[in-house]
C-alpha cells in the first residue's frame, strides 16, 4: 500500500488526498469553445491553488517551496470546505458539452472531490478523531526529512518549519479538546496506541524525527554557513518546545481515557451512522450502501473458501483449515530469519516476472525500484506490513519499505502476491507511469483515489500470479487467494464494526477464522478499521472487483478485437479515477476500440 498523505480532518483531507475523476462523453466533433475552455481553465487554477496550500506532498513533487505546516484547527477546515462549496457552484453551472475528453477528465475530478467535501462537511468534528494526530505528524516528517540542505537558506528554511511544530501540535490538542467535550473520543485501545505512537517522537534532537545527521549538512559546510548554530537552535527547540508540546498531548489523551468508549465502530457515536454512509461512498467512490457491501463481502468470502478448500486438498493436506493455516503462519519455509532474507524473498517473484511484463503492458515506467527495511524505530507503532514509496524528487526510485520485526509472526506465503501488489505491476506500475505522463495537469499527475491506486494493485497482483507463478506451485496460489481472503473479510468486518454494531471481539474471531494473519496483525487491524480510518480498507477489494468487472466487459464487447495490453493502456493512462467515473471512461474507449481500423482487425 502506497504511503498516503494525511492532513488535519476529513473534511480537509478530502481537500488534499486524491483529486482526478473522468467523464464518459465522447470526444465533441468540434473544437470546445474558447469561452467554455477559458472558464476552464481559471476554475481548475483556483481549485489547484486550494489544494496546493497545505499538500506538503505535492509541493515537494513539484519543487516548490514549503514556507508553512498545514493548518489543523478546526476553524481552517471550516474554509476550505466553504471553499470546496464554492467552487462546487462554479463548477455545476460550467456549461460541459464542447469540452475535449481530457477536459471533462479534469473538471470531473473536481466536481467528484468538491461534492464529497461538501457531503461530510456536517460531520467534521467526528471525522476527526485525534487518531488522526500521528498521521498528520508522520507526514511533516516526511516532508523534513526531504528537504534540501544545500545551503544557509535551506537552514533558515528548515527551522522556520520546525518552529511551527508546536503551533500544529496546540491545534490538534485544541481540537482533542473539543471533541473531548462533544464525547467523541477514539476507543481506549486507540488511544494507548496513539500515545504510544506520539511518545515515539518524542527524543533527544540528534536522534528524533526533527534532527538532522550530520550527513545531511555537507553542503552548508562547504558554503561557510554556521552549522553548529543550526544544531545548537534545533536542539533548543526540540528540547524545549517539540516535545513538551507532544508530551502535553499524549498525557490530554490519557486523562480522556477513563471517558472513551471501550469499543470502537463509527456507528456508535452520534451522527455515526451518516458519517459512515458518506465515507462508504467516498473511500469505494462508488454509490454503494454499508448493507451492500457487507452482502458482496459475504459472497467473497464464501466464493475464496471453497477455492482454497480445493487448493488444500489438491496438496493432499488431510487437516483443517485452521491446522492449514497454522502450518503457513509457524513453518520455517514459509518465514524468514532476518531483514535482509525477507528483501530477498520479497525479490524472487519481481525477477520472475521482469521478463514476461510486456505481454500485457505497451509502456513500462523509467523509474528503478527496489525494497527497503522500514525505519526499526517506527516499526511497533505501523499498522501495516509496509508501504509503498513512490519516486520523489530526493528519491527517484519506487520503494516498497517493510516491516523488518517479529519476523517470527509475518509469514512469506503471499510474498509473490505482496510484492506484485506493492512494485510491479501494481504501486508501482500505476504510480510512476502517472507521474512519469507529463501530458496530465499537475493534479492528475498527483492524484490519488484510493479505491483506483489500491483496486488496480489488486488486480495487478492476482494479474502478476497468472502471469509468473506456475499453475502447480500451489502455496503460492494459496497464497494469492490469502490476500483475496483477507481483503473480502475486510468488507465484512469494517462494515460490522461501524455499521452493524460488531464488538471487536467478534471482528477478531471472525478475520482469526479466516485469514493468515497473527492475532497481533488482526488486533491492530481491527483498530484502524474501526477507529483509525473506518471505510478506507472497503477500497481494495471494491477497486479490483470493479477493474476486473471492466476488464470482462471490454472482452465480451470487443471480441477478438480485444487486447489486453490496450486495455490497461486505457485504465493506467488517465491516472487514478473514481470508480464510477472510471467506468464511464472505459464504455467511452470501448466505443473508440470499436471504431478503430473501420471497426475490423
């Protein structure tokens, strides 16, 4: 999974995640008129600009300068979402016939972001639960640790960034505050967790995420700059200010916990059960309901069992499914004894497959990729197995970092499905091919719908086991199909605990009955599907349920006239769309696939 920026709120992160959508309407027959293209073009300038403000992402993709943090109070997400409503007006009296394909592209991705700014703008202070805290931390973190330090006027920069951490820190205390008086806070275990997460941050200045080594200040050295007065400042502020200000926040969320909720679900909070509603739709970018969800879920759920029901027997495994699994999750073969095995293994499949990759795709991207050991100071407190890296300007190589700990509790059996999923022809693939597509806006260039970017990791990991892994090499297969579990038990399991009132206990004893992971994993997971980010995990399985129901479509429609090398030529070359939408581009190109060579081949 890629790693995702995260800003202060969900109305403001809507404003700064993913921003790229698609029209259906064919190409006009004439050109769009200057008026309405002109109307255009100053609309998704203002938009832009909006987003830009506190994206510390995109600024640094794009080489410009970071002179703030993000606002975090509450009264900054208030504006920019009556600046999302704003420009929502605007854009539904543009007039959108005579737009080009790739114009409607660009005003879709607008107006689809605007509206889901403007749906959860009456559910602000509960879509802000302080869980989101350390997320928007990691990300100034992020964003310091790529900055350049070339010379004394990066030094001034990097500490007038730094002297704003506190500020940011006071304003989600302030909103903690608020939400305390409101009663919503995160569950008890949420909150140990965040605690435990922010006590992390807080270190010496030469060993915390706001120092910088030594390493890094080379070329201020070389131009005369007084490096020894930019430790001694940073130090100070570390020292004196930083974390003192996390410390305050970390001891306001204990003195809450006696006050928070043992279990965790949206829907049990007031006003729950229509923020949940809103964040269905927004994560899956579909028009789907909690309900249906948890019914496709079901269906899947049943569907893998069976498969992997047969996948054991053709082993000639006698035992339960239970003894199966425990055998994947405790034999040597399956785990690795250090960091530098796990790179290894995580490697094999992507050298398979290098060779075949051309099959099924006509552009491969420039950039190099590789995979990393994640920081072993962040490892207690990462809910994942890892994360994906795209390239940056610091960075240009894709890089899927993982979890280097308790190797004794991360079985490889999916490692052929995991590293598809997260390089190529998944995160990867789809990620550098949209940055490297210097024809796209600056904001398609940069988006990041989650149910496209991790549907099409998805697809493209079931996509690179078909293509790479022989049909006998059955743990692998088993393997494929543990993901597919566990990604159909999420639409279960989050569904249950923010829709239907599931305790975390039965969420446990459900995903511990039918996936591979630890009862560690599992408890961390149900955490953030219930706390830390209720509806984003719906988006995987959705995604690559809808790309592969596309995928059959285009072949029935087309016939012996499709290829799938064009086809996914179609879905990756726009960049990431919401799923609905992106079904409307895919029915407009099976109509140009139609038309093509006089409707023959």
């Amino acid at each position: 999974m890629p790693r995702l920026r995260t800003v202060p709120g969900l109305v403001l992160a809507l404003l700064s995640l993913p921003w790229l959508a698609s029209s259906g309407a064919a190409a006009p027959a004439v050109p769009p008129a200057p008026s309405v293209s002109a109307d255009l073009t100053r609309l998704l300038d203002d938009y832009w600009q909006l987003r830009l403000e506190d994206d510390l992402a995109a600024r640094q993709q794009l080489g410009l300068p970071l002179t703030r943090l993000p606002d975090a109070s509450a009264a900054d997400a208030e504006r920019r979402a009556a600046a999302a409503a704003a420009l929502l007006t605007r854009m539904e009296r543009l007039d959108p016939r005579g737009l080009s394909h790739e114009e409607s592209l660009s005003l879709e991705v607008a107006r689809w972001e605007c509206r889901q700014a403007v749906a959860v703008r009456d559910h602000v202070w509960l879509l802000a639960l302080p869980t989101m805290s350390r997320l928007q931390l990691r990300g100034v973190h992020t964003a310091l640790a790529a900055l350049p330090l070339q010379g004394k006027a990066d030094l001034d920069a990097y500490l007038a960034l730094v002297r704003q951490v506190p500020g940011l820190v006071r304003q989600i205390r302030a909103t903690l505050d608020v939400q305390r008086s409101k009663g919503l806070l995160p569950p008890k275990d949420m909150i140990d967790m965040v605690v435990t997460s922010l006590r992390s941050f807080i270190r010496p200045p030469a060993e915390g995420p706001y120092g910088v080594a030594d390493g890094r200040l080379e070329g201020p050295r070389r131009e005369g700059a007084d490096v020894a007065a930019f430790q001694a400042a940073l130090g100070q502020l570390v020292t004196a200010e930083i974390n003192p200000a996390l410390e305050d926040l970390a001891a306001a969320l204990e003195a809450a916990k006696p006050a928070a909720p043992q279990q965790p679900g949206l829907g049990r909070y007031p006003g729950g059960e229509e923020a949940y509603r809103a964040l269905v739709r927004y994560h899956t970018s579909l028009d789907v309901t909690p309900e249906e969800v948890h019914r496709l879920g079901l269906e899947e759920v049943a569907r893998i069992d069976a498969r992997m029901a047969e996948v054991r027997a053709q082993l000639g495994f006698q035992g339960t499914k239970e003894e199966f699994h425990r055998l994947l999750r405790t034999d040597p073969r399956f785990l690795a004894k250090t960091p530098e095995e796990v790179a290894e293994r995580l490697m094999r499949p992507v050298h398979r497959l290098e060779p075949l990759i051309e099959r099924a795709f006509l552009r491969l991207p420039k950039a190099p990729y590789g995979v990393h050991r994640l920081d072993p100071a962040l490892e207690a407190t990462t809910f994942t197995f890892g994360y994906y890296q795209q390239p940056t300007p610091k960075d240009p190589a894709g890089t899927y970092f993982f979890n280097g700990s308790q190797l004794d509790q991360r079985p490889l059996a999916n490692a052929a499905a995991l590293i598809y999923h997260e390089l190529i022809p998944g995160h990867h693939f789809q990620i550098s091919l949209q940055l490297e597509n210097e024809s796209l806006p600056a904001f398609r260039r940069l988006g990041t719908q989650t149910a496209f970017v991790e549907g099409w990791a998805e697809y493209a990991s079931a996509l690179g086991v078909e293509m790479a892994i022989p049909r006998d090499e059955l743990y692998e297969i088993y393997g494929r199909l543990s993901m597919d579990m566990f990604l159909s038990v999420r639409l279960v399991v989050d569904t249950g605990l923010n829709h239907l009132g599931w305790t975390r206990e039965q969420a446990i004893a459900y995903m511990l009955d039918h996936v591979l992971e630890s009862e560690t994993q599992i408890r961390s997971e149900t955490l953030r599907y219930g706390s830390d980010r209720p509806g984003q995990a719906l988006a995987y399985r959705m995604g690559a349920l809808k790309i592969l129901e596309l995928r059959h479509r285009a072949e029935r429609e087309l016939g012996a006239r499709f290829d799938l090398r064009r086809f996914h030529d179609a879905v990756l070359t726009p960049g990431s769309l919401p799923l609905a939408v992106l079904e409307q581009h895919i029915t407009w190109w099976i109509g140009e696939e139609k038309k093509r060579d006089g409707g023959s081949r």
